[in-house]
C-alpha cells in the first residue's frame, strides 16, 4: 500500500485548558468516532489532528503554548511518527516497520514541512490541498470558502494535471530558453546597430571633406585654381569675408561632429529601463567556471529582489544601479539640448553658405568657394605655382587615396553589421514564430486536459450532490471561471446562482455541497493517485440536517448522508474519522469510538 492511513494519535492539551485532548487512541477498524459533547472542542480536536500531522499551517487557529500532540502514520513499509509541542519542539520519525528501527529523524520545521509534502506528495507547504481532506463545521461552503483560483489549482492536483504537468514544463523550460535566445539576439542587434551607426556617422562626416579634396586636386590639375588665387589678390575684401567664414564652417562643422558622437553615446540609455541596461552589460559576461552566459530570467528576478543581478548576492550596494540611473538622468536632460545646438549649428551654416553664395555672384560665380579645403590652401600659400603648394597638393593626394581605402573597409564593416543584423533579425522571426507554436501547444495541451478534468470533475460531484439531495438537488455547472447551481423556473428559463457568492443557499445544501465535494475529490485522488493522504476528518457532516416522514425516501437527507457514509467505510478505500456528538452515527456506522477529554473543574461541570 502506498497511501498513508492514521494508525495512533493522542492530544494532550490544544488552545484551551479547558481541552484535555483525546486519549492515546489507536484506529483498530480503520475507521473511528470521536465523541464530544456540544461545546467540547471537536472542532478544536480536528484542528489539533491537521497541527499534529502538518503542523501551524494546517491549523486554523492560533497555536498557544500549551498544544501538545502526537501521531503515527503509516503504509504499511514504514511508519511515520511526528511528535509536535508549543514553539519549535518539532520531531518526524521515519520507521521501517519491518525492522521497527528508526530511519530518519528531523527536528527542523522547515525540514520537517518538506518531508510531509514528499511523503503526501503534496506540491505546496501551505497545504491546500491535505485541508480537502477536512470537513470543517463553517457557515460558508467550502466552493464558497475557497477562491476561485484555490478551488481549480485544488480540482487540477486531484485530476491528476500536476502529474501532466511534466510535459507543460517542458513546454514551459523550451519557451523560456528561446526567450532567453531572443532576448541575447536583440541585445546582440542592438550593439551591432550601434557600431553601424557609429561607422555611418563617420562615413557621412567624411564625404564632404572627401569631395572637397577631390574637387581641390582636380582643381589644381586643370589650373582652375589660378581663378582662387586671382581673386585673393584682386578682391581682397570679399575673400577675407569668405575666408573668415569658411574658418566658422570648418569649427561648426567640428563642433557638429563631436554633439552627434555624444548624442550617440548618450542615445544607449535615453527611454531605457535600469533593467533592461542591465541585461545589456551583464549578458556579454561569461561564468569561468561553467562557461555559460547569465540566465537573462534570472537577471531580472534578482534585480527585483535587490539582490546583485549578477551574482544574487544579497549584499548589493547597487552602485551599478545608481550610476546607470544617473547616465538615464542625463540623458534626458542633454539629448534634447544638444538638438537645440545642433539645430543652432545647422542654422548658422546655412546662413553661412547663403553669405558665400551671395559673394559668390559678385566673384564670376565660382564653385570653388565654397571649398573649405581650397580656401585654407589658397589662403596659405602665395601663388599656384608656389612650391611649397604644390607639395601641399601631394599630400592632399595621398590623403585622398588613404581616405578611399578608409572608406571602403568602413563600407565593407557596414556590409558585414548589415548582413549581421539581417541574419540576427530572421533568427528573431524564426524565434518568434516557434515560441508561438509552443505556447500554443502548450494552451491546447492544458485546455484539453483542463475540460476532460472539469468534465470528469462535475460528473461526479453532480452525482454525490444528486444522491444526497434527492430530486431537489440542481445541477451544478462550470463557466466564465466560476461555479453556478442551474435552477429552472416555472417559465422554463434557466438561472444561474454562483456558489462562491451566494446569500441563498440553505444548510441543508451547503453541507450537501461539502460532503459531495470532498467525496469527489478523494474520488479524483485514488483514481489518479495524486497524493498519498488515505484518510478524510469530519466534523459533524450532518448536523443541521433532518429527515422529514412527510417526504419521500428520495430527499431524505440525513439518511442519505449517513448511508452514503456507511458505504464508503464498508468499500474501505478511504479511511474515516469522523467527530460527532449525535449517538445516531454510531447506531448507522457500527464503528469504534473515542472520547474528547473536556476539564468539568474549570466549567464547573459536575
């Protein structure tokens, strides 16, 4: 047997002094009565049951410093014994029944915690889905009770989804890994476009000054440049204004240059998220050790828990953070004043050129003054025919021809980002498209699995619900995330009442819902063998609940119940402890019974 059954247990004092507990009491039958009289903690004693096998998380009350418990558990290979006092006087036991010696033995409540969720293969340590396994006296159903979220996480366990859900997760490990790639991919384009642009931005500065020194070499060979020289003498006037003017381009042009360089730089943390720099500088780093790249997922997850997003060190000073904040800061002040300047710049240069445009006409119209290079030439040397000019154009010549071979290895690196980035971005798209059809598998697989569940889940609540309620019963449905009672009025219209909200539903019905829920939950449990808790605790399942001679069998809910019950103890597939002060349990069930210890001293019982 692989499912745990409660073999002993024992409360000696839980909450109250006036609670004595229950005796050292073994479950002879499998199944067990405890009884209490009204107001001597049954509800008390179920609670100290969840403590004394899960410890403050199950219980629903406040623990005091006098609760004190023990239990044993067993599957027959091996026993588990967990002893449990006020505070953190916790120890589980594990022992092999065949030998009786102790295998195991923890006395850390975390520990402790892990080791029930292991041995009930529970998912959580908050354990939701062992308290199913309850049936608390309460004024709210427990689909009322439960949210929406709880009640399907709870529906999935039992049905069996957790244990498909290796699947999902491998889904869910291969959507994560091509994100992750995706998001390297973008980080790699956007460094690749930024070096490309850094190129172009050299490339387009470059351009002028390469037509300026071709148009002064062609100049000299042909001797159109004899016409500069002649104007420098005969105009002197007009060529110190161009000459002047040119001087202010040349600077403004450099002044240009040097804002669209810090605008560059300035444009890699403009708008951007600290996070997202982040994962730009800490991608390109590589573990010694492993060899592997940071897990981007993880990166973020850190971040956010203030941890260092490199390392999750908790010791994070976040300096990185700080100075990135402050490059995010400037940024947003500097960009759009350096676009005034540069506007600026643009302006006076264009006003410039009209100035020399306009001497231009007054100077037979030559193109060449509009050559910086041939101006600062012209400027500098006394006469075409000058020598020292003419090494001046030898140079000028050597120049030019480096310059073409500069810019060519610069066209061939904007040839090689383009084709780069072109690779880079078709991997996105191919990235894109099969994280699409993962996830959709991924939906599919749930809603497939999802609808057989629920199916099989309402098929068989409907049928415990119907054999306790009688033909008064109503059906019970699933839509829009919810769970209604589908009632049918006098004009055949249909009404939908949600559980989970409703003011209407009488005791008989509510108790009705939480036996038929817990039964199809354990229902789910054996049948997918989702967990291996083998027992079910129940607080007064029928009180409230009568039977009326005037009615037929059908509706009579109280026997219903206790039938029901009687049955599921006969078949044996569940064990079942039910708390009870009502002497008619024992007269339907034929089971053993124990006794609540209440103090009389302190109530003044006789």
């Amino acid at each position: 047997m692989d499912k745990y059954r409660i073999k002993n247990f024992s409360i000696k004092e839980f909450n109250s002094y006036k609670y004595l507990g229950v005796k050292h009491t073994k479950v002879m039958s499998n199944h067990l009565l405890i009884y209490g009289e009204h107001k001597s903690g049954k509800s008390t004693t179920l609670d100290a049951l969840a403590y004394a096998l899960f410890g403050i998380k199950a219980s629903r009350r406040p623990i005091n410093k006098i609760a004190e418990t023990c239990i044993i558990i067993t599957n027959g290979t091996q026993e588990i014994k967990i002893n449990r006092k006020a505070g953190t006087n916790h120890r589980l036991e594990v022992i092999d029944t065949s030998t009786s010696k102790i295998t195991e033995t923890l006395t850390d409540l975390e520990k402790i915690d892990q080791k029930i969720c292991d041995i009930f293969k529970l998912p959580s340590p908050d354990f939701l889905e062992f308290k199913t396994k309850l049936l608390y006296q309460d004024q709210e159903s427990s689909l009322k009770r439960n949210d929406d979220k709880s009640i399907m996480r709870i529906i999935s366990y039992y049905s069996g989804l957790l244990n498909k859900q290796n699947d999902i997760d491998l889904l869910d490990r291969q959507i994560q890994s091509k994100e992750e790639n995706k998001q390297y991919i973008e980080i790699r384009i956007k460094e690749l476009e930024e070096e490309k642009k850094k190129q172009e931005t050299i490339v387009k500065s470059s351009v002028d000054e390469m037509a300026y020194l071709k148009k002064m070499i062609e100049s000299y060979e042909n001797e159109s440049l004899k016409d500069v020289f002649e104007i420098k003498e005969k105009q002197r006037e007009i060529w110190d204004t161009i000459v002047k003017t040119q001087e202010r381009n040349t600077y403004l042009n450099q002044e240009k240059k040097k804002l669209i360089i810090e605008k560059n730089e300035l444009q890699k943390y403009y708008e951007e998220k600290i996070i997202d720099v982040l994962k730009e500088i800490i991608s390109v780093l590589i573990c010694p050790v492993c060899g592997k790249r940071t897990n981007l997922a993880k990166i973020e997850n850190k971040y956010y828990n203030k941890k260092c997003p490199y390392c999750g060190d908790d010791e994070y000073d976040f300096e990185l953070d700080n100075k990135i904040r402050e490059k995010i800061a400037i940024s947003k002040q500097n960009i759009p004043l350096i676009d005034f300047k540069l506007m600026d710049i643009k302006k006076e240069l264009k006003d410039n050129n009209l100035k020399i445009e306009h001497l231009k006409k007054n100077s037979s119209e030559l193109d060449m003054l509009f050559n910086p290079e041939i101006i600062r030439g012209v400027e500098k040397y006394k006469s075409y025919d000058d020598a020292d000019f003419k090494a001046h154009i030898q140079d000028k010549k050597q120049l030019y021809l480096k310059w073409i071979d500069d810019l060519k290895q610069i066209d061939d690196e904007i040839h090689r980002f383009n084709t780069e980035i072109n690779a880079k971005k078709s991997e996105t798209d191919t990235l894109i498209s099969e994280i699409k059809q993962l996830e959709d598998e991924k939906k599919n697989i749930e809603k497939k699995y999802f609808d057989t569940c629920i199916d099989n889940f309402l098929l068989k609540l409907n049928s415990y619900y119907s054999q306790l309620m009688g033909y008064k019963k109503q059906p019970i449905i699933y839509k829009n995330n919810k769970f209604y009672l589908k009632m049918k009025l006098a004009d055949k219209k249909e009404e939908f009442e949600d559980i989970s909200s409703s003011k209407t539903i009488g005791e008989s019905e509510k108790k009705c819902l939480d036996i038929a829920l817990l039964l199809t939950l354990n229902d789910l449990d054996k049948e997918n063998n989702a967990s291996r808790i083998d027992f079910v605790i129940l607080d007064e399942p029928a009180e409230g609940l009568k039977n009326d001679s005037d009615l037929p069998d059908e509706i009579q809910v109280l026997s219903n119940l206790l039938n029901l019950i009687k049955i599921k103890c006969e078949e044996d597939e569940t064990q079942f402890i039910i708390l009870t002060a009502d002497k008619i349990y024992e007269q339907v069930l034929e089971l053993p019974k124990a006794q609540i210890t209440f103090n009389m001293d302190i109530t003044g019982y006789s």
